[in-house]
C-alpha cells in the first residue's frame, strides 16, 4: 500500500546554519509510525548556510547517497578522497566496515540545498567505498529500465526494482537467482 507523506507532514528543525526537514525518525525527530521503510532508513532535504557545513562524523554499515539541487556540496573523507557536487548530481559512499567524512557548503555566498538518503546495505562490515562518480540526472530525465536498476544496485549494493511489471529490471548484486535479503528474483547476476 502507498501512503502519501506530504512535506510540511515531515519532522523539521532549523538551527541557524542548517534547516533541515526528516521524512523519517532522525535525530531529535522521533516519530514510531515513520522509521523508515525495509532498507530504507533516511531520507533527509537540507539547507545549509553559505560556509557552514557538517564536521568529520562517523558511519558504518550504511549506503550513502546525496543529491543537490541547488548550491554546491563539497564532501571529505578519511580515505583521502574529496570533491564538490553541483546541482543535479549524486554521489554515494559505501561506509562498510567503517568511514569518517564531512560535508560542506562550497559557497561562501550562496545557500546549498540537496537530499541526502541513507539505505541498509545488503552486507555489513565491508570495506568501505566512497564513489565520486558523479551522475547527472536533469530534471524530466527519462532513464531506462535496462540501466537504472543496474546501476542503483551496483553502486549502493542494494537490491533494486525498477518496475513491478517487469522482472528483467530486477537485479541483486550478490545473487544471480535471488537475493535473500529481499526474496526479490533476479534475472542475471551484476558484475
């Protein structure tokens, strides 16, 4: 069943710096009818302040992925890896067995607006894999089913379907019969 959470619905917090509203239980917001949906755990829209940003924090064992859509994003990790998304791209980091990185405003005049959405990984304590392969998605894109699921499930090491009409869109990255995590059929293994 699909249930509609509208936007002013979500938890919110403003703290001068950053604004921020939390689709589900997240930090200060605890709400027990939303804490997230199977792998799904975070999905987050933030505003942060020109210079201002989120210092060096811990994660493990969590599929990372950010997404702007106004402003600049830079991003530094304990692996030695660093980079600034602009608006339209994602970027994911796989934190497995362990990962330290911060993000920030790049701008120092202009607000960065971007969703940030965190998902189970399918096995834990992994090394981890930051990914600044950035992707492009325009607004109104189209992206195909042959492609999407794919790519989404290689890249965060998630189980993804594209389409529930269509098993051919279906894919695990650890299973080239099903995932057992899910129970989702797949119809080839990724590689």
């Amino acid at each position: 069943m699909l249930t509609i959470r509208k936007a002013k619905e979500r938890g919110h917090a403003n703290y001068g710096w950053l604004d921020t509203s939390h689709t589900f239980s997240f930090a200060s917001y605890q709400d027990p009818n939303h804490r997230g949906v199977r792998s799904l755990r975070v999905i987050n829209e933030d505003r942060v302040a020109p210079g201002k940003g989120f210092e060096t924090q811990s994660h493990s064992n969590m599929e990372i992925v950010s997404y702007v859509l106004e402003g600049a994003l830079e991003h530094k990790d304990s692996m030695g890896h660093q980079g600034v998304l602009k608006p339209g791209e994602f970027q994911r980091i796989s934190a497995g067995s362990g990962i330290q990185h911060s993000e920030f405003n790049h701008s120092k005049e202009e607000l960065v607006h971007f969703y940030q959405i965190w998902l189970l990984p399918v096995a834990q304590n992994i090394p981890p894999s930051p990914h600044f392969s950035q992707l492009l998605v325009k607004l109104g894109q189209y992206v195909t089913p042959s492609s999407s699921p794919k790519a989404l499930a290689l890249s965060t090491r998630q189980c993804s379907r594209a389409f529930e009409n269509e098993p051919d869109a279906t894919y695990c990255p650890d299973s080239p019969r099903s995932c057992e995590k899910c129970g989702l059929a797949t119809s080839r293994k990724v590689s």
